[in-house]
C-alpha cells in the first residue's frame, strides 16, 4: 500500500509517497541526513544548507561508489571459485562415471 509520508531535513519539509515497507527506511534514511549534514556544518563552519547536502551526497555516493566497486570484484571471485569447483565436480561425475 503506498501512503504519503513527511520528512524534514535542515528545517525542510518533504512529502513523499512510499509503500508502507519503505517508510522505516525512509525516515531512518532522513535522520542519518540531518545529522550528517549538522556535523559537516559544526565541522567545516557552512551556513549554506544546500552545501551541506551537497556534502552528504557527495560523501554517500562515494561510498556506495566503492562499494558497487567491492561487490563487483568479490563477485568476479566468486564466479571464479564457482567455476573451478563446478569443473571439479565435473571431472570427478565423469571419472566415477567411466570406472562404473
């Protein structure tokens, strides 16, 4: 069931419509902004709220950059380590199938 829903970020208020599964994520999702965002601001002194959530996104989207990188190369990996094991247990049906 989708439903509207209000977050505020820096003072902000934003409507959304959402399913009722992703509104914890969603509301989650804002207070980890807003906090973000509030501690680039103590840190760096901005008084801009559009840099700092420029700020937020840029660090975000890095991180899931990195990330998307990590998966991509752990799951080369495991279609490596598939194949052998998938050769292996190939090689051994037909060895046991030849000594039948």
């Amino acid at each position: 069931m989708t439903d509207t829903t209000t977050v505020s970020i820096l003072d902000r208020s934003y409507r959304l419509r959402i399913s009722d599964e992703e509104r914890e994520h969603l509301l989650r999702a804002a207070e980890l902004i807003e906090s973000q965002a509030r501690s680039y601001g103590k840190l760096y002194s901005y008084k801009d709220n559009q840099d700092l959530l420029a700020m937020v996104a840029l660090t975000q989207i890095t991180q899931l950059v990195k990330t998307q990188g990590t998966l991509k190369a752990k799951s080369a990996d495991l279609e490596r380590r598939l194949g052998a094991i998938d050769s292996g247990l190939d090689s051994l049906l037909h060895r046991t199938q030849n000594s039948l």
